[in-house]
C-alpha cells in the first residue's frame, strides 16, 4: 500500500520556498505520493477555509517535478468543471511526460458556488461537466475519482481507476466500498481501486471511535486506521497534515514531525 501526502498549496505561510521544502521533506521521509489541491478563483466561500496564496496545481506539480526525482505526483482533487477536458488532457498528459510517469490525477466535482459563479460556470451542471471531462482524460493518466453520493460512487466506477474519498470515517468508507461494489455489478464493470485521503491529526489521548474520523488520534489509533484501510483493499492512502487553521501553513514543522512519526512505524 502507498502512503502520500496532501500538502498544502495554499495559505499565509505558502511560498516557493516552503512548497520546496515540503516537497524534499515529503521525499526524503520516504513517502510514496506527493498530492495538491485545486482552486481557481479565491471567492469568500472558498477563501474561509482556503486563503490566498493558492498556488495553480499543475503549475506548482510541473515545478515540483523538476525538484523531485521519483515520489509520484498528484492532484486531491482538481475540480473538473472549472477547465476545458481538452486542456486538462493536454496538461495531465504533458506533465505526465515531463515528471516520467508519476502523475496520479484526482478528479471532483467542486462544492464553492461563488467560484463557479466567479468563472462563469453553472454550479448544477457541475456532474454532467466532469463526466464530459474523465470521458475526455479516460485513458492518459492514472484516473482517482472523489465523492461518495450515489452519481459520485457511480462516476468512480465508470471512469476511475480508484475511488478516492476524502476525510471520512471508516464505517462509512467500509459502507460505501459495498454500495461501490453493487454498483460496478449493476454497470457490468470491474470494481475500481480503492484510494482514500485521511486527515492526519495526533493527538496524545486516544479519541472515541465514534466520534473521529480516520487518520485522527493517537499514533497507535492512526496505524490501526492504517491496517484496516489496507485490509479494505486500500493501494494508497493520502495522508492530509492540514487540520483547518490557515496559520498552520506558517508552522510546517508541526506536520513535518508528525508525518515522520507515521511513516517511522510503518516502513
């Protein structure tokens, strides 16, 4: 099973510099993906979690690629209907070539509607639009779908090659990963891969199981979270180091250590 990471490319405390950094701690640590995320318009809604700088992600993979020499690269996840499917199909594949086969595209369908109204697209065409896209990328790069509705889960099978959830409880996960399976018998397709992004959050008492998501807690918590994932099917799994203050962004020794205490139990 990979083990990745979702870094931050965006925030306070995001510049060239630390995105290299973050890039050569990531590898050095032995990680096996490197993921970032997407937005376009930095509209209020978007802006509240997600604060400017945000940095464009297949210019900042394209760059990162140079930096690096073998972890993978990937995006958790671009949001579908904000390009054109031919645009994107000439960029995943062209960075695809020039990072020698280590981009892994994670596609979604996007939630901020003052961004799709900041980039003149309809908000509720948004599924429709990113099933014009994965028809449009289907066969030129590695293909992880996000979303767990019943269009989402059906999307993944059509077109993924990995079901890619984010930040969700392993019940749920588990309970989907059935529905997923139901719904590739029903489309007559093979059942794609399993890839989930997890928050990475330690903490020094245990939590409720209940009342946590995976990738959250102790570090013994987190290698169970781990184990169950990989008995689940899981080929990788995203950790995600950015609880939810932007001024975390400005203190990325915090992340640093706790992603090099994770991946020292586990290889």
């Amino acid at each position: 099973m990979l083990l990745g990471v979702n870094v931050p490319n965006f925030g306070p405390g995001t510049t060239p510099a630390r995105l290299r950094d973050w890039a050569r701690t990531v590898e050095g640590l032995g990680y096996d993906l490197l993921m970032v995320s997407d937005h376009v318009a930095i509209t209020p809604d978007v802006a509240e979690q997600y604060p400017e700088p945000f940095y464009e992600p297949f210019t900042t993979l394209s760059w990162l690629a140079g930096i690096t020499s073998t972890i993978r690269l990937g995006t958790t996840v671009l949001i579908a209907p904000y390009r054109h499917p031919l645009l994107v199909a000439r960029m995943a594949e062209n960075l695809n070539q020039l990072s020698d086969g280590r981009l892994i595209l994670g596609v979604g369908i996007g939630w901020a509607k003052q961004e799709f109204e900041a980039l003149g697209v309809d908000f509720h065409r948004r599924g429709g639009l990113t099933d014009e896209l994965l028809r449009a990328i289907k066969t030129t790069v590695p293909i992880w779908v996000g979303g767990s509705s019943e269009a989402g889960l059906r999307r993944a099978v059509r077109y993924a090659d990995a079901w890619h959830p984010l930040r969700d409880r392993l019940d749920r996960m588990r309970d989907n990963l059935d529905r997923l399976k139901t719904i590739a018998e029903d489309e007559g397709r093979p059942v794609p891969g399993f890839a989930p992004r997890i928050l990475l959050r330690l903490t020094d008492h245990p939590l409720p199981d209940d009342e946590r998501v995976a990738g959250e807690g102790t570090i013994d918590q987190i290698l169970a979270d781990l184990d169950v994932l990989r008995l689940l099917g899981a080929q990788a799994v995203v950790l995600d180091p950015f609880v939810g203050d932007p001024a975390e962004t400005e203190r990325p020794e915090v992340a640093w250590e706790a992603l090099a205490t994770v991946i020292g139990r586990t290889k």
